[in-house]
C-alpha cells in the first residue's frame, strides 16, 4: 500500500519490524501485524482502538521507557519497543523545576483541527497576534489528516478533504500565527493562563482571549469482544490508512451509525482491503427519509456527491441496515464479527445474526466533545439527548458563558468540519476585534462569508442527522462480563450491581468500582456509566451526571507533574 519503500526497522519483542519514515509505531506494527500493543493483565491484550492518543490502550514501553502511546510515537530508526505489561513505577530522583516557557498573544487558539486552524488564520489577519496549540505533531486534526511528503507521489492527485487541510494549514502559516506543535494543554490557571507540557518540559500560553477547539473522540459502545487487538474505532482506521498508507487488516468489518463509517469503507476498498461487510445502524432507505437526502443535497451538493459516491464504490458489499455488530470473537486478536438487527429498543433481534470471518473491525458509533478544559473554566453545558454528549451553551460567535473564551467546532458539539471551520472564523474574527483588532474590508468579507457556510452547513447537518437517526445504543450490547471501563477492567455486571445496591451518583460508582480511574480519565466510560445510573434513578441525565474535570486533564508522567511543582515553587 505504500508509496515508498521502507527505510527504517525497530526491534519490537525481540524481533526487528520495517517501518517507514513517516510511521508511528502504532502503524509499523499494524503494517507488521502485530495488533497487540500491551498487557491490561495476563492473558489481556490490548492494541490501537482510538488511534488518537485518548484511550490509551496502545501503550508501550520504548527503549526502557513505559507509558507512550505508540498512535502519537514517531518510529525512530533502532528504537526498542516492548509490549507494556506492569509499568516500572520506581520512584526516581526528584526532577528540578526548570522555567516554564512562555508563550503570549492576543489569541490563543486551542485545537489545530478545521475550526481551530480557521480561527488562528481568521485572528491573525484581522491584525491580531496569535499561538495556535496542538498537541499533534502535524496541523489538521482528526478530519485534515495529512500524510508525510514522501509518501505522495503527486499532491495535484490528493483528494479534496487531503488538499482542502493542506490548504488550511498554509493559511495559518503565511497569517503569522505562531504555531506551538505536540505541545499539549492539561490544565488552566484561568482563561488567560494555560499549562502546557511537550518533550522538552513545560510551557505558560498566556492570551487576551481564548478559543478551544479541542474537536472530539469517538463514542465507546461496549460489546462482547470489543477490547479485542484489531477492533479499533472508525477514525483510528482512517489515521492509519490517510496519514501512513497503512490498512487495518485485510478482510475487515465496518459497524456504526454516521457517514464516517461508509466513507472508510469505500476508501479501504479503494485500497484493496476486502470490505466484508457495512451495518449501519440508521435504517436509511425507508421512504420517509428521501426528503433528508435531498435537503442533505440542496444544502451542500458535493458533499451529497460524495455520499452516492461512497455507496458505488460499495455495491458489491453486503450492507445491513439497521444492524450493528453484536460480537466479535478471537483468541488474542479479532477473528470473527457477528451482526445483527437492531430493535428500537437499542437490542439485537434474535435470529438476524450472520457471522463474519475478519482480521479488523471498525466501529464508529458517533463522537463526544471533549470538553474539559471548558468545563473547568466554568463555561456552562448542557446534556443533548439526541446526541447523547454534551454541548457547549454558546452564541452565533461562539462566545461561552465565561467572558473572554469562545467553543468551537466540535468541542462545543458535534457538526462536522465545514460546520467547525465557519464557526471558528467568526469565532477567530470576534476574539480578535475584542482583543482590539477589528480589521478591514477583506475581514468584513470573511465574516459574511463564514455567516452564510455556517447557515448552509448548519442545515446540511440537521438533514444529515434526519437521515442516519437510528436507535440509540448505550449498554443494551453489553453481556455481563463486558468491560465497561477497558482502563481498569471493570464488567457490566459490577457497574449494574453498583446502581442496583443504590449508589446514585457517577463518583460514588467510581469510588466503588473503580470504573473511569484509568489513564484515559473516564473518556470511554463515562457517558455509559452517566446512562446507566439516570436510567437506574428514572431520571434524565445532566451535566453533573459526569465526571468533574480535574487537571491534568491528559495523563502526564509522575516525573512531569514533579517538575511543573518544583517549577512553581521556584517561581514563588
């Protein structure tokens, strides 16, 4: 599948793996197949599910070193990767407090995904100074993912989605916006003082105003099976494949409910992948939903192109509508996905099964904000039903409801990129007017512009929604030796006994169970165990239904949290 050859080899458990110099480790050994990244426990294994840094799951030790992500670890050429088992938890010296690097501006720009790149370069032509933050270590997020240079014979022959970030990112550059790459934000002094951390140390992003487009992560759906190496969400499929040229598997299953999953399956075809089957979850060629199509189509043709597209490329692949995967089966990675139809009631209907022989399963079953940081600076949310997450109470401008920060994008709620990138111009053009930086005729224009894409996207999403509704799924998959949270290995069973017993409160059910303490903080879990107890209580969910945001709000080495404490105690 590569374009160019394979220069690089790692030693991976003892025996040496190709790799290319575009790799993380995560897609030399999937290229490899070695699905297997570490140990949750004997006889546990675990691989790359979410493909973006979130789950965790792909955690590896590399050259004596535990606790990196093999999705978000560039290969090295030499480099020594072990499966993490029990991580080395030997305290060491206390690190000394170096000072933190500071970074200010007039913006700051949190999220280098559609929304975050087009408030960046919106701020910074305005006139105003600008810091973009990503912790990725290349701009586009998880909808412009880029491929390295060497692996693209022709640019001119990218697709639109590849050429549209490209160009994206090129804007930002040419506006001036400074641009601080793989530098991550885990906590806030307030909404002008972030903490940041890269592989360097530490990092103080200090702005006038604040946009957070921190974009979003998959939605976990808890199925028997589903921890299995080779099951990995739609999105951690696509990174594989867009940003390294590297496949899944090569007979591979895709389940979910969205466009996502069809659009992958049509470029694993594309690819030469067998695609041995599509369930969608949304019943989507009922009658009644003809007019979603075609306000879908009004609203944005091309992007209507692209779906009847999508579907050709996958007429000769058996696709179960109203079905979901209910099982996948294997003996230390997937070998087997059942499908199934799906009542109205979220469950499988009995005798609709049929059996898939697989080496990878897809899910995407809709995506969650991330919204931590704006909720630890106080900016209000609401629960959203139908989306089952929550949303970010803003304003056509994206203003929050703490004075001086604005959500956009996904982050504030899941519309999809072209929705995300109107929002973070008008976003980017309001940040940068109160921050004393109105602009001129050209800042007019864009403004009215992102007015009208956010309107027409805006409609092209309400259809799109209409279209794929489908029942919702939260546990009703689970069997009751399921994990519910992957971290800590706990079951659907000790999570219903806990609600049963009469424990009402998320936390309380964490305390228990210990269900959302892992290094991925809850992200997978959480929505489900928040479900669960509203359902067990007879009440509709709320905010406070969730874990508290407390920072770091991405998992940091202990050596790390020391350093910024002896940091701040030498500033004091």
């Amino acid at each position: 599948m590569r374009a160019a050859s394979e220069t690089l080899e790692i030693v991976f458990e003892g025996r040496p793996v190709p790799a290319g110099p575009s790799d993380s480790i995560a897609s030399a050994l999937v290229a490899a197949g070695e699905l297997a990244c570490r140990e949750a426990a004997p006889g546990d294994r675990r691989g790359v599910f979410c493909g973006m840094g979130v789950c965790q799951e792909c955690l590896v030790r590399v050259d004596g070193a535990d606790g990196l992500r093999a999705c978000a670890t560039p290969v090295r050429d030499g480099m020594v990767v072990e499966r993490q088992r029990r991580p080395d938890l030997t305290p060491g010296p206390r690190p000394q407090g170096a000072p933190a690097r500071v970074a200010e501006a007039d913006v700051v720009v949190v999220g280098g995904g559609p929304a975050g790149l087009a408030a960046a370069a919106a701020a910074a032509e305005a006139g105003a100074s600008v810091v973009l933050v990503d912790e990725r270590a290349k701009l586009g997020g998880q909808y412009y993912k880029q491929p390295d240079e060497h692996l693209v014979a022709d640019p001119e022959r990218l697709d639109r989605q590849y050429r549209g970030g490209r160009a994206l990112a090129e804007r930002v550059r040419r506006s001036g916006a400074r641009v601080l790459s793989g530098v991550t934000v885990w906590g806030a002094i307030d909404a002008h003082d972030l903490l940041a951390r890269d592989d360097e140390g530490d990092w103080r992003i200090r702005g006038r105003r604040l946009v957070l487009a921190p974009g979003a992560y998959e939605r976990g759906v808890p199925f028997p099976g589903w921890t299995l190496p080779g099951v990995m969400t739609t999105g951690a499929a696509q990174t594989l494949l867009r940003a390294h040229q590297v496949a899944a598997g090569t007979r591979v299953l895709v389940s979910g409910n969205g466009p996502l999953n069809l659009q992958l399956a049509a470029e694993l075809a594309a690819h030469g992948v067998e695609v041995v089957a599509v369930a969608e979850l949304a019943p989507m060629r009922r009658p009644s939903r003809l007019p979603h199509a075609v306000a879908m189509a009004a609203a944005a043709p091309d992007l209507a192109v692209d779906g009847l597209r999508y579907g050709w490329a996958l007429r000769r692949v058996p696709l179960h509508l109203g079905g979901a995967i209910v099982r996948a089966e294997g003996d230390g990675r997937v070998e087997r996905a059942v499908v199934a139809r799906i009542g109205a009631d979220g469950r499988p209907v009995a005798g609709t099964e049929r059996a898939y022989d697989v080496d990878a399963v897809c899910v995407g079953f809709g995506f969650v904000p991330s919204t931590e940081l704006a909720r630890s600076l106080g900016c209000r949310h609401a629960w959203d039903p139908q989306g089952g997450h929550l949303r970010a109470e803003v304003d056509e401008l994206g203003r929050s409801s703490v004075d001086g920060v604005h959500i956009v994008g996904d982050g504030a709620g899941i519309g999809g990129a072209r929705l995300a990138q109107a929002a973070g111009t008008l976003a980017g053009l309001d940040a940068a007017r109160a921050a004393g930086h109105p602009g001129g005729p050209g800042t007019e224009r864009l403004r009215r512009g992102a007015e009208r894409a956010r309107r027409r996207h805006a409609r092209f999403q309400r259809a799109l929604w209409k279209l794929y509704a489908a029942p919702r799924i939260v546990d009703q998959l689970a069997a009751p030796d399921t994990l519910i949270c992957r971290c800590e290995r706990v079951a659907h069973r000790d999570v219903a006994a806990a609600f049963h017993d009469g424990i009402g409160h998320i936390g309380a059910v964490k305390r228990a169970t210990r269900a959302g303490m892992g290094p991925c903080q809850g992200r997978y879990c959480a929505p489900v165990l928040a479900e669960m107890g509203a359902r067990a209580a007879g009440r509709p969910l709320t905010e406070d239904d969730l874990f508290a945001p407390a920072a770091p709000f991405k998992p940091l080495p202990i050596d790390a949290v020391a350093a910024t404490a002896a940091a701040e105690e030498t500033d004091r």
